[in-house]
C-alpha cells in the first residue's frame, strides 16, 4: 500500500469548537479534520485572525503572509503537498509568494478555488487575475467549488482540475418521517451582512404572517453591533429569533426539524454555502437566489429566486409549497441529494486520490 501524503493546508482556518467567521474558515477546518480522520497528516497555516480595525487587519496580515512564506520555505520537510484556499485579489501576491517557495523546495501545489467571483476576475484581466492565472499555471493540481467552474478552469491550466463541493462530514441520518406543523419553521444561516439577504428573509416573514401562516424565522449568524440596531426596527413585532453564531458542531443539532432554509443572498462573492449544505442534510427545502453555486447544487430540491427579488416572492413560495402539499416529497429529495452528492464518504476519498497521483502513487485515469 502506498504511504499517504502529507498535507500542509494553508488559509483562513476556524480553530477547533469555534464558530468560523465565514464559509472559508469552516470548510478548511472540516476537510483537515476529515483528512485527519482518513489517516493523512495535514500542518496548519492558518490566515491571521480577524482585527477590529482595517490597519489593524492590514498589518496582522502582513506579518503573517510573511511568516507563513518563511515557514513554509523552513518546514518543507514536513509536507509533501500545499494545499492553498487563496483569497486572491489584493492578497495574491503575498500569496503567490508561498505557493512559489512550497515550489522552489520541489513540493506539490493544489490551488483551490472556491469565491464565486472568480470568473468575473479573471475576465476583468487585471493585474491580480493575472497573477492568479500564473499560479494556476504552476499548480499541480486545481480544485474549483463549483461545477461550473471546471471547463472554464481549464482554460489557464494543463494541470488536472477536480470539482472538491463543500459537503457535510455526516450524511443525513434516518430522518424521521414528518410533515409540516406549526409554527412553519425558517432558517437563515450566514454572516449577518446586508450582502447575504436577511433583510429580505424579514420581509417574507411579515407577508407570511400578515397572511395569517404561523411562522418563525431562526437567524443563526454574527452581526456587527451597528448592524444589528439597524435590524431591530425590521424585526420588531415578528416571529423573528436572533440566535447568533453557533460552531459547526452544533449548526445541524440547532436547525433540526425545521422546514425551509431561506437564502436571499447578493453577495458578489457567493460560491457553495457551507450552510446550505448543512440545511439540506437536515431536509430543510431550499429557497435560494440564483447566486453562486446555489442552482447547481440544489437541482430539483427547492426554488431558485432571480438574485433581486423581494420578501413577498419568498413567501409565496412558501405558502404554494405548503398548499400544495409538496414539502414532504422536496424534503426528503433534498436530504437524499446530500445523501449522493455532498458528504464526506463521496468527496473526500476522490481529494486523496488526487493527492496520490500527483505524487506519482497511482496512475491517473484515462
């Protein structure tokens, strides 16, 4: 048997049992303890902590791009392939640095690509798409997010591209057989940021209400403080419950038995939500805007919205589920699509088998 190689994982990583601060952070500290979990060794090198202040934020980052270019050149020996989620844009310089010195110390590179922007930079051609296009030139090995990203990947790269979704690291588990009863149960779980659509999430829920459905919103993220006063006054006199950050642990426990995940998000960056993921496995229907992964990931298990509709759209999907008598039928497609496409027992053996051929371990397939 083949000896499993080492992985040096590079990016914004949340520290075990601690909420992440957005969907990279949780993904990378999923698929290092999954990576673990099959036997391989993975070193950390994680992304500077969040800061208060953007010159707070500019300097942490930069001692810690320059620390993390110097470790990697001085601890190459205890890796055999880097693994880099890249933030690209005004970060993929420093970053192109690391990548550069894990190469000129005759390690493998794996570029993974996950915003849902990147199409949009690298046909933009400016400076930084550039250098993002010579960094996928080097790698040994590209990895995209979303399907849609593969063709269009192989565009700026000879080297292998492998479609690496997010996933859930257990599959649904015997969901027991439930319909809909009261009060109808929504979730929200993200960043709580304009960007992401909670203000249209609210809005559905006051044309539900107003209609006379009993309803209940659960919005399960961190918000700023001032955000957070901005959103009191939309809220106020709704079945709408703020709940704050919860760690990955504790996000399917939390949101299970609910009956809908509601998704508005505009955010430019959008790819594959870890979150909607986590929502489906739990047979929560998804009711997302067509914005990043989101359509290619849900298939026929929900409702896609244009990126601009209002709460009022949302609700009457709702309400035309619900009347239909369909939630049932979406809920358990939903969690079976998870169950074939999107955990830890599909996903992750195909990574390490990328990870061998690369090192020459087997031979790739025709």
């Amino acid at each position: 048997m083949s000896v499993l190689p080492r992985i040096a994982y590079c990016g914004p990583i949340a520290q075990p049992g601690e909420p992440a601060r957005g969907g990279y952070e949780s993904a990378n500290r999923r698929l290092i303890d999954d990576l673990r979990g099959q036997g391989l060794s993975v070193a950390e090198y994680p992304y500077a902590p969040e800061r208060s202040t953007p010159a707070g934020k500019a300097l942490a980052y930069a001692s810690n791009f320059a620390g993390t270019a110097a470790r990697i050149l001085g601890e190459a020996g205890r890796f055999d392939i880097l693994h880099i989620t890249p933030l690209r844009r005004h970060f993929i310089l420093p970053e192109a640095v690391i990548c550069m010195n894990a190469k000129a110390r005759g390690r493998k590179l794996v570029v993974d690509i996950r915003a849902g922007c990147f199409m949009d930079e690298m046909e933009e051609g400016a400076l930084g798409a550039r250098m993002q296009a010579k960094l996928l030139r080097h790698a040994d090995l590209v990895t995209v997010e979303g399907l849609e990203y593969v063709d269009f990947a192989r565009r700026y790269t000879n080297t292998p591209v492998h479609y690496l979704p997010n996933y859930v690291s257990k599959g649904p588990e015997g969901l027991a057989p439930r319909g809909l009863s009261d009060p109808v149960r929504l979730v929200f779980l993200a960043r709580i940021v304009p960007e992401k659509g909670i203000e249209t999430a609210i809005e559905a829920v006051r044309v539900l209400a107003a209609g006379g459905l009993e309803v209940r919103l659960e919005v399960l993220g961190r918000a700023s403080p001032d955000y957070a006063k901005r959103l009191e006054p939309l809220a106020a006199g709704l079945p709408v419950e703020f709940r704050g950050a919860v760690n990955a642990e504790q996000v399917r426990e939390t949101i299970r038995g609910a009956h809908f995940f509601i998704f508005p998000t505009r955010h430019d960056g959008e790819g594959h939500s870890n979150a909607l993921t986590e929502a489906m496995a739990e047979g929560l229907v998804p009711l997302c805007a067509d914005n990043g992964f989101n359509r290619s990931v849900i298939g026929d298990c929900g409702r896609i919205f244009d990126r601009n509709a209002d709460g009022a759209a949302y609700a009457e999907a709702v309400r035309a589920i619900i009347t239909s008598g369909g939630w049932l039928q979406l809920s358990r497609r939903t969690a079976e699509r998870i169950a074939r496409n999107y955990t830890a027992e599909t996903v992750v053996p195909g990574l390490i088998e990328r990870y061998r051929e690369i090192m020459g371990d087997v031979r790739r397939a025709a």
